[in-house]
C-alpha cells in the first residue's frame, strides 16, 4: 500500500513531459532544469554519466543544437530509451554508450562538460565518489569543467525519506539511497586537486545549509 502511495505522489508532481520514465520525480526535474541552465556552452561536447532515459539531454539538445551530446549507462534497456528520446527531439549530434561510469571509455581531456546528476545517491561511501570523480576528472579539458549534485545529509526529512528508502521505493533493485555532508564531497574534490566555482542549493531557499539539493562545479587546478 505504502508503494502504491509513493508511485502515485511521485507520479502526481513529475514533469508532464517526464512522467513515468525513471528519475522524472520533481526534485529530479529540478536539479535538471537548474543544470541545464548552468551548461551554457556556444559550442563543445558534453558527457552525461549515467543518463538514463536521456532526460537531461533531451533539454540540452533543445537548448542547444550544436552541443555534441554523449551519455553513459550500464542499462541496455535505459540506453535504449535515450536514444528513442533523442531522435524524438530531432537530436542528431549524440552518442549513447553502454558502459560502467567507473572505467573510462573515452580519451583523456576531450569534454567541456562532464556532468553527473542523480547518480551519486546511489554510491554509498566516499571512496565510490572519488573513484567517480577522478574518471569525470580524466576526460574533462583543462578549461572544461564537471558538474556534480548530491543530497544534503543536513536536511533531516530527506536523511530519514531515504534510509527508509527500500520500504516504499521499488525501483531501487538493490541500490542504497544516500545523502553526504558538503564538507565530505568538498574534502574529496580537493584532495583530486579540483577548485570549485560554483556552489548552488536547492529546495530550501529560505535555509540554504539545511537545503535538500547542492549543486557543485568545478575546475582541474
């Protein structure tokens, strides 16, 4: 019954254009609509890890038509949908690969963009995140930049939504879903030598340590 609730609020307050494709949740739909915004490059390749059903691309190609698009998945089946949704959208500049975020399958330095959103909930210590962080980091230029967004473990509502995660949430299929301290994801970027430029919250306007969402750019050093 509890999942039944869930699956209908969680459908309820999606985006109309996202509904009932993994990650269409609105907190999702958010942190892609403020990243989309964030990656306003004229020109340049963009990597997504993780891009599931294609969501966030979809919004970069209609934002820019010339940004060479690529995402990275170890689901077939979500692969598939990408690429479905891509040509959908008239997007012709993409490539969608199968393949694991924690082995690189791409030459050193050749994105302006690595971005990693909705993903990092899923890894559940530190370690997988800097191990993540440090391929994002090999194939980002030197004048690029990556783009990260985890939970806050400091907004308590969102700490206890998901230690109690697998009791209402089906579609984890054995993942944990995990929120981090900023100084925790700060200490990492800065031991792999990242400066970080950009620092955004989500959520919570009105108390922005406690807010559920952090945004985060950053830079080689």
């Amino acid at each position: 019954m509890i999942k039944k609730i869930y699956q209908f609020l969680y459908y309820l307050f999606s985006n109309k254009h996202e509904r009932g494709e993994q990650n269409s949740g609105y907190f999702q739909g958010l942190i892609r609509r403020r990243v989309a915004e964030l990656c306003g490059l004229e020109r340049g390749r963009v990597l997504e890890i993780g891009q599931g059903a294609g969501l966030l691309l979809e919004k970069l190609s209609k934002g820019n038509p010339y940004l060479g698009l690529y995402g990275i998945d170890k689901s077939l089946e979500l692969s598939i949908r990408a690429i479905k949704r891509l040509e959908s959208a008239n997007c012709r500049n993409f490539s969608i690969l199968l393949a694991d975020a924690y082995k690189t399958v791409f030459k050193e330095a050749i994105f302006d963009k690595v971005i990693c959103i909705n993903f990092i909930i899923n890894i559940d210590s530190l370690a997988g995140i800097k191990e993540l962080l440090r391929e994002m980091k090999y194939v980002c230029s030197p004048q690029g930049s990556i783009i990260l967004e985890f939970r806050n473990s400091r907004n308590l509502l969102f700490l206890f939504k998901y230690k109690c995660a697998a009791f209402y949430d089906g579609t984890l299929n054995g993942l944990t879903a995990n929120c981090y301290r900023l100084e925790d994801i700060e200490a990492v970027l800065n031991s792999l030598n990242f400066k970080i430029i950009r620092k955004e919250t989500l959520g919570m306007p009105f108390c922005k340590k406690l807010a559920p969402i952090i945004i985060i750019e950053a830079k080689k050093i």
